[in-house]
C-alpha cells in the first residue's frame, strides 16, 4: 500500500472522514472539563457532608435540651417544694420522693437521682449549669459545647401544683 501511494497518486496529508481521533486542543479541552466537573461534584460532596454534621450536632443539642425539660416538667408537676445553691436542684415530689438535679464538670453530664439512688443522664456536652429560684419559677442556665461551638440554653419553669 505504501508503494502504490508513492507512485500512483500523491499522498494527501489531510484527513479522511474515517481517520478520527482527538487533536491535542480537543484533549485539553476535555481534559479541562473533566477537571471542572469533578471539582463542583467534590465540592459539593464536602459542603453536604459539613451541613450534615452542623445538623447532627445542632439535633443532639435539641435532644438534650428537650429530655432536661421533659424531665424537669416532670417532676415540677407534682413537686411540693424545690431547693437550689446554684449547682444542685432538689425537688421534694408529692408522693416523699427526692429528685436532685446535678452536674458533673468531669464527665459534663447533667444527672438527675431519685432518693439518691442511681443516676440517669438529662443532659450531655454541658459546660456549666445554674440553676435559680425567682419570683415562684426556676430559672435554669445551661452551657452546651457541641464540637467546640457553645451554645446558651435557658429554660424557665413554673410548678403547676405546688409552691416554693
């Protein structure tokens, strides 16, 4: 085939519809559309996988801050007095049960006992707790730390059946 080329007709240096193939300028381009197409997929990836966490800990946050106020809804209800120094909640229960409140700085858990006996975790993450008793309602100040973002929750109570 070479030799009929050579010396039966010239030799044509363009392409034929059958010779394909991609040109160098072809293969950059393509090569830099690639490049954009998965910088965006990753990109997008990472900022859905940044929310979903900021999700999850802003949903356990919630969590703990909904189980200390069930709890405490609980046991206000049927409370017939309620005691505080700042750091320990006591409320006396209608039925001559004690349920103390307290925080554990080491473990940074709220943990609520029932005549001293046992503990049950309320509340986790917590940094700092305080607890007041003003004008008949309990006032309650609870630091969060959720992956080094801290978050202030303040509940505010008011026994139904009894007084303080």
């Amino acid at each position: 085939m070479i030799s009929r080329c050579l010396f039966s007709k010239p030799c044509k240096l363009v392409k034929n519809e059958r010779d394909k193939g991609f040109t160098l300028i072809e293969m950059m381009i393509s090569l830099t559309l690639t490049g954009l197409i998965l910088t965006l997929g990753i990109s997008l990836w990472m900022f859905g996988w940044k929310a979903m966490d900021q999700e999850t800990s802003i949903m356990q946050s919630l969590d703990d801050e909904w189980v200390l106020y069930h709890a405490l809804t609980q046991d206000l209800t049927c409370s017939t007095r309620v005691n505080t120094d700042g750091s320990f909640l006591t409320v006396d229960l209608s039925d001559g049960e004690v349920a103390t409140y307290g925080f554990s700085p080491i473990s940074h858990l709220i943990l609520r006992t029932l005549n001293g006996n046992g503990e049950v975790v309320v509340s986790t993450n917590v940094d700092r707790v305080s607890w007041q008793v003003v004008n008949n309602e309990l006032h309650a100040t609870i630091d969060y730390d959720n992956e080094g973002k801290s978050n202030e929750a303040e509940l505010s109570l008011t026994p139904i059946v009894a007084s303080f």
